[in-house]
C-alpha cells in the first residue's frame, strides 16, 4: 500500500504519482474528452501527444479513479518491450507476459493461458480477462503502441479488432485505449496496407 511522503516534490522525469509529486487532475488537460463516456458507449480511442506530455501519468491517474470507483476493472499495459521485435510471433508472445505482468502488479485476475499459439494469443487472453473480472467490465489501457513494427501491429489490431464486436461484461474489454506519440489510425505499416486497414474502431483524443 502506498503512503504519502512528508514533502512531496515537482517533478519533470516521468509518470507523475499524487502522493509524491504535485500535481494538478490530468484528466482536466483532455481537451473536449468525456470520460465518462468510454466506458458507458464501449469505446475504444487512441490518444496521442509528444513525450513528457502527462499520457502515463493521465492513464494511471484514471486507472485508479476507476478502480475506486468499482464501476469497472482498469488496468495499465506497456507494450515498451516489443520494441524493435520485428517477429510478429513474438511480439505477440512479448505482449502477453506484459498483460500478466501488469495485471500481477495490480492486483488483478491474471488471464493464463496454456495453448500459447502467437495467432491469436491477444484475442484470447483478453477474452480470458474479461471472463476473469466479471461481473465487472474490463477496460484496458495499452500504452506505448507506436513501438509496435510491421506485422507485429497488424497482428496486435486486427486481434482488437475481432473481439471489437463481442466487447462486453465477460465477453471482451468494453474499452480500451490505444496510446502513444503517433495517431494509429494514420498507421501504415507496410507499403502494401493502405493506410487504416487492420485498425480498429476508434475515437481521437488529443492533450
């Protein structure tokens, strides 16, 4: 359980935590974003912004208002480490420890699979997830997408996007965002994908 410390401080080197920086709610820096909404429509949206603009510390903030709210599960997953895997095989396999990393260092349900075949690993393990925190919606939000290369990407969306139609309480993650520096939906990874094909259904939010 996290304390607060006796003299918190600014600070400019990364996620920001309230009970050991000053900070003001970074949800007030969403421009034109209603919250509330994405969890109540069964929205999944892409924020981007440049580095050091507050999307960790604006994930992980609302990650913990949610979770406090007990409206639904929310957890926090960094896709960093598939940086530079080029083999979408696995990139997949690198994206499902990540999945149970976080949930582990959560708290939450840890969706374990046994048949770990890359070809839909991420569909399955999120369709687990949902089953495991049930009757709570899931909501899931992946940071650090951009790092994600060729196929790896292409396997990684068109898997959100076959569970998109089935989101829902036990069935799939009602919401999930999509975050980095770049705007996925302009995504092409390779010359032969015309640019937003393989993406899902997604809104834009901008800080």
């Amino acid at each position: 359980m996290s304390t607060k410390r006796d003299l918190r401080f600014f600070n400019t080197t990364g996620p920001c935590n309230p009970d050991d920086h000053y900070m003001l709610p970074p949800e007030d820096r969403l421009v034109g974003a209603q919250l509330h909404r994405y969890i109540r429509d069964k929205l999944y949206w892409v924020l981007h912004a440049p580095r050091q603009t507050g999307k960790t510390t604006f994930l992980k903030s609302w990650m913990r208002k949610i979770n406090d709210g007990n409206e639904a599960v929310a957890c926090y997953v960094s896709v960093e480490d598939c940086q530079k895997v080029t083999d979408w095989q696995l990139g997949m396999t690198v994206i499902y420890k990540a999945i149970c990393d976080y949930a582990d260092w959560g708290g939450f349900p840890i969706p374990l699979i046994e048949d770990r075949e890359p070809e839909g690993l991420l569909r399955t393990t999120l369709k687990k997830w949902a089953e495991l925190v049930a009757p709570q919606p899931l909501i899931v939000l992946f940071d650090e997408v951009d790092v994600l290369e060729g196929e790896t990407m292409i396997s990684f969306l068109r898997q959100l996007r076959g569970g998109f139609a089935d989101r829902g309480v036990g069935k799939f993650p009602v919401s999930i965002a999509l975050v980095g520096m770049r705007d996925l939906r302009d995504y092409s990874p390779t010359p032969a994908l015309p640019q937003g094909e393989g993406a899902t259904h997604s809104r834009q939010v901008k800080i």
